[in-house]
C-alpha cells in the first residue's frame, strides 16, 4: 500500500470495498479493491491464484484489465485504472439521457468484451449495468470479475464442471440459475446482455424481482410458460419440481420493450431465449442487423464524457429527491400509528 495514495471511496459491492489512489511513482488513478479471504488459515486458494493470472494476462479495450495484485491484511487488494463512472449512472441521469446511437455503442462495447472474454474461456457470471465502467474519455468496460471463472477444458461450452448456481445479480440471472442449475455455460452472460439491452432502451429493469421465486415468476409471466420441446432438459434440472407456476403464454415484445424498433427487439429475443443451446453467442451478435441500421452506433467523440464526480453527483441528486419522500412516509407513518 506504500506506492499508493488513497483519496476516496468509491463503493462496497458484494466482493469487496473499493477505493480511489493515486499510484504515488507514476500519478495514475487507480482503483484498489480489497478482498477479503473467508479463511485465513488455509491462504489464497489455489483457484483464486489461477484466476488472477488468468485476470493479469487480460488484454482487451474493453474489459478492466488486472494492473497489480498485493497481499493486505487479511486478504489481498487488486489494482484497476480508475473509472469516474457506470453505465448504471448513465442509465438513470436523467438530465443526460441517452440517444438511440450512444446505446448501440455501448451494446457494441460490451459485447466485444463478452466475446473477448468467452473466446479465452472466461464465464463472467455477473454482468449488470453496476459492473460496466465507463472512462473518461467514454469507453465502456466490463469490470467485478469476482464471480468469473475460468474453464479449464479450454471450451467454454463443453464444460461439464459443477458450478454454484448462486451467481449472477437476481434480475440478470439466466433461468436456468433459478432452477439451480449447476452445469452451465457461458450463456448465462449472453441472458444478462439481454436484460441489459432491455434496461438500456426502457430506463428500468426487465425482470425486477423481489426474491429467487418471484424472479422465477416474472420471467415466466414475460415470456411465457416454458415446456421439454422448448427448452430441451428443463424438466431435469435440481429445482423444477419444488414449485409450480400457473401457466402463462408470452406476452408481446411490443409490451415488454415499448418504443424499441424491430432489431432492437430482435436482438433481445435471440438473447432471452430459455434453450441455451439457442442464445445468441456476442460474436454472432456483433453482426446483427441492430447494429447497421440507423441510426448507427456513435463514435467515442459523440459518447457521454462522464466527469471525475460523475457518480457522487447521481448520488446526492438522489439522496435530495429521496428525502422529501422520507419524510413524507414517516409522516404518514406517524399519522396512522399515533
């Protein structure tokens, strides 16, 4: 930590808290996550120092790459160029919103990082808006690759290793995770690049449900009920017959994603598509007709240039709209409860 100056915090994710320094020799902004070990006396398993090489020999515009890696403590910190912002925050300002053509560009980043990672046989299994920065200069890039991991057979898709199905935040996790899969593949990321398309054209998430059943269910009710002849092997999986939903049909891709144009549409469809076997890989997807027609993905002169305090800024606008609201339900609170 001697090389490193430390001037603020930038969050606490599920993995780890995350600070902002400046790397003292050379005056770079960085990001340092620590990580703590869940058990100390065993040291950094052999899994996690397999990870982090593979992390370290990233090399892709569009994922953080591994800087550095450093015992702390009880755990270990790792060393990222620092991003002023997220594409959550370019989500959700709304005094910035996002043109058709600055979406598409952000798609066309992401899914070259997805298609990066998945050709060097990496699950990421935990995309969603929070987990892609984006730099200054308006470049997206996955980041938190605290759940990937790496598949040793050296082909992602005919990996047969058992796998947590506790992965992946609730409202990006593919459908095969609710019913406790644990042999899956990297189409699990290609279902979070769905809803995250979704998110990015209806400024809210697709699926946002409460607990895992009430996911389940969402999804369910969206896209309607799926059958053996649909989706081959879903009657096999751990937790299909814990519980049982009322039948639902499809409801139309105009309701689920009003205003989008026919390719954006098309493209979500080939992503939230329940067989596996038939979701749309990111390298197939690159070529998609989405990406040809106008209006075409913009250039990074035409991107959001998010400010260094871009993210502090979307938090005390937040925290100003939420407190009237506050103080209203506690005041109705009290009225009811007096």
């Amino acid at each position: 930590m001697e090389q490193y100056n430390v001037e603020g915090r930038v969050g606490e994710g599920a993995h780890g808290l995350v600070l902002m320094a400046k790397h003292i020799p050379t005056g770079r902004e960085v990001a340092l996550k620590k990580v703590l070990l869940k058990k100390v006396e065993e040291g950094i398993p052999n899994s996690v120092v397999r990870e982090i090489k593979s992390l370290q020999e990233i090399d892709c515009k569009y994922v953080m790459k591994l800087l550095d890696v450093f015992p702390h403590g009880v755990g270990f910190i790792l060393v990222f160029d620092y991003m002023p912002s997220g594409l959550w925050e370019m989500i959700y300002d709304v005094e910035n919103p996002l043109f058709e053509g600055q979406i598409k560009s952000y798609m066309q980043m992401l899914l070259k990082g997805v298609e990066y990672l998945h050709a060097h046989s990496i699950m990421h299994r935990d995309l969603k808006p929070a987990n892609l920065l984006i730099s200054s200069n308006g470049v997206l890039r996955i980041a938190d690759l605290g759940l990937g991991r790496v598949v040793w057979s050296g082909n992602a898709s005919s990996d047969n290793r058992l796998y947590s199905h506790q992965v992946a935040t609730r409202w990006y996790r593919a459908p095969e995770l609710l019913y406790g899969a644990r042999r899956y593949n990297c189409a699990i990321d290609l279902w979070a690049v769905g809803c995250i398309l979704a998110e990015l054209n209806n400024r809210s998430p697709l699926f946002p449900g409460e607990t895992d059943i009430d996911q389940l269910a969402i999804v369910l009710r969206s896209l309607g009920t799926p059958t053996e002849a649909s989706w081959p092997g879903l009657t096999s999986l751990p937790d299909y017959n814990k519980i049982s939903f009322p039948p639902a049909r499809p409801l139309p891709w105009s309701t689920l994603l009003p205003d989008a144009s026919p390719t954006t549409i098309d493209l979500a469809r080939q992503f939230l598509v329940y067989d596996t076997e038939k979701r749309l890989s990111a390298k197939k997807a690159l070529a998609h007709a989405y990406f040809y027609s106008p209006p075409l993905p913009c250039s990074l002169e035409e991107m959001p240039h998010p400010p260094p305090d871009h993210r502090q800024r979307l938090k005390s606008k937040q925290i100003s709209v939420d407190k009237p609201m506050r103080q209203l339900f506690n005041t109705l609170h009290s009225y009811f409860n007096d």
